[in-house]
C-alpha cells in the first residue's frame, strides 16, 4: 500500500512538473527592448481572433490563458519610448494597444576581415548585394497562415558561441550593421539541423551570407542559416524539428567555420536565445 502511494506521488509530481514545464515554453518571456520579444493581451478568447498590427508588418496572435496575446518582435532598429500595436476584428473595427520597449546598450565588437572586398564591395558587388538583399528582405517578410504554436527551439547546432546577438559591428576599424544573429562556431562540416518543423523558402549564395538557408515556421517566424559548407534542402521543402539541413562552413564574410543563425519574427531579427530553453543556453553559455 506504501509502495502504490509512493509510486503515485511519483508520477503526479513528474506529470506536474511536465505541466508547468509546458506552460513556461509555451511562450517566450517578455524582453521589451531592442531585439526581444514583447507579449501584449488584445481582446478575450470569448472573442473572435483578430488580426494585429506592428511597424506595417503582421503580427502573431496566439492563445494564452483567457486572452488573444500578441507575440511582437522588436527589431533592433526600434527604438526606446512608447509603440503601439494595432488590431483589426472580422468586421474591420480597429483597436489599439500601447507598450514601451527600454533602452539596452549592446557592446561593440571589433572584426579583423582579410579579405577588403568584404568590407568595401567594389561596383560589381554592391550590385550583387542589391539583388540578395531583395531575396533576403522578401524571405523575412515572408508571412503564412500556418500557427507558430511552438516557441521552443532546438539548438541547431552544437559548438561554441562565438558571438552574441546584437554586437555594434566594425569591420577593419569600419563601422557595419549590428549583428543580427548569434554565431556558433563549431568544426568544417558539423550537422545543422532544423529547430522546429517548418518549410524552405529559399536558399543561395549570398556575397556577406555566403551558402545559407530560409525555413518559415508559419505567422511570421522565420529562420535563417548562414556560411554553409554544404546546402542540403532545397527550396519548398518540408522540413522536421531536428532535421539536418546543411554543414558548418566558413563562405561568405567569415573569420573561420561557424553558423550565423537568425531569427525573425514580424520581420524584425530578434535574439535567438529567447526561444531557447534554459538547458540549450546553458550548452552555449548564455544566461
């Protein structure tokens, strides 16, 4: 009778504790500055979904408790002070919902690049770039019905991180865009595998991106890939959480083999680790 009784708490304690566990990935948690994630409650489950609104882009809109939550990203462009989200309902009745997103300072980084074509593009290059930064911009803005229920990533691969999100970027003492992703470096060829189910949107080699790839995991919630060795999906296929798609490499404008991996979402690139959990921070160091 003990040993049933002891068994039963057992397994009441572990099913709990798999409850709450859930619930706390459910979601990411707020982080209201620059390159975070900001949770903002519209209207009651009662209510028809509706569609929201942030900086002209379509906004995620999920369940959370008794209440139609907007799940924003904020681009590291944005800037601190007061911003306001909008809602539309089915009969076309519009609402809006104020936030303030902090001041954050990011420290700055210095890059030794050997090859100067990848810091100063000659004519011919900035041509190039032109026309990949057109590819880029349309995969981000990249918008699809499909739910983005799950807000849990895997690690897509394991190394050593090698540079934070973030960072104030200077190239042979020029100052660039702030990094947009994080870098992990990890050996010539490691696996990279998707962190969640999703779909390719594209792929290609690109003159800063080097080979890279773009996986939509619906609403709005894309990622992407860079420096690979080895591509290997292809554009429109469809992909599992903890499928490999390519290898570590070292193309494009790189110091040495890693992967560049970003996450947007709204079209904003906000810092991956807030959809990591804490063992998979830990792995990278990342508090």
């Amino acid at each position: 009778m003990i040993m049933r009784l002891f068994q039963f708490l057992v397994v009441f304690i572990f099913l709990t504790q798999a409850v709450f566990a859930a619930d706390e990935l459910a979601l990411p948690i707020n982080s209201p500055i620059p390159g975070g994630i900001i949770l903002v409650q519209t209207v009651p489950l009662s209510q028809p979904k509706p569609e929201a609104y942030f900086s002209g882009n379509r906004v995620t809109v999920v369940k959370e408790n008794n209440t139609w939550t907007a799940v924003i990203g904020l681009g590291l462009e944005v800037s601190p002070g007061e911003h306001i989200l909008y809602t539309v309902n089915m009969d076309g009745d519009q609402k809006s919902y104020s936030f303030v997103v902090k001041k954050y300072a990011y420290p700055r980084q210095n890059l030794r690049i050997k090859n100067r074509r990848k810091v100063v593009p000659n004519k011919q290059d900035l041509e190039r770039i032109k026309k990949e930064s057109k590819i880029i911009h349309n995969a981000f803005e990249y918008w699809t019905e499909s739910s983005a229920d799950n807000f849990n990533f895997l690690l897509p691969v394991k190394g050593r991180l090698s540079s934070k999100f973030g960072l104030r970027r200077y190239f042979n003492n020029k100052p660039r865009k702030p990094h947009s992703g994080i870098d992990i470096a990890a050996p010539l060829g490691t696996s990279i595998k998707a962190p969640e189910d999703g779909k390719v949107i594209a792929t290609g080699n690109f003159f800063f991106n080097g080979n890279s790839i773009f996986i939509d995991h619906g609403h709005g919630l894309v990622t992407m890939y860079s420096h690979l060795n080895i591509i290997g999906v292809s554009e429109g296929q469809t992909v599992k959480r903890g499928e490999v798609i390519g290898r570590v490499g070292k193309t494009g404008r790189v110091t040495g083999p890693h992967l560049h991996w970003s996450v947007s979402l709204n079209n904003a690139r906000i810092n991956p680790a807030l959809l990591l959990n804490k063992k998979n921070k830990k792995l990278l160091n990342i508090k």
